[in-house]
C-alpha cells in the first residue's frame, strides 16, 4: 500500500494465526498489525481513507 501513497497501513483481523502468516508473507516493516475487530476498535470517525476487506460478511 505505501508503493500507492498510503501514508500508514492498520491490518486487522480477530485471529492470531492470521496476523502471524501476514506478516510473515509481507516485507513492509512499516505496516502495523492489530487483533481486533472494527466493532470494538475505538477508532474516531474519519480515521481511515480507504478500507479492504475480505470475507467481513461471511
């Protein structure tokens, strides 16, 4: 995401497993990873430009 102008990168996901094999596949040392969910995030509104997500209704 920084190689499009991504001035930081959040990966969340609710499983541990998850977060280990992302960040073992991703070089970017710079992208911070959290194990939580967007409902109990505690973000303030605004916080993101863009959202990704993948398999959120399953």
């Amino acid at each position: 995401m920084h190689e499009q102008g991504a001035g930081s990168v959040l990966g969340l996901d609710l499983s541990q497993n998850t977060m280990e094999r992302a960040k073992a596949v991703t070089a970017d040392t710079t992208i911070e990873y959290c194990i939580a969910g967007l409902d109990t995030l505690g973000l303030p509104e605004r916080t993101f430009d863009l959202t990704y997500s993948v398999l959120a209704f399953y």
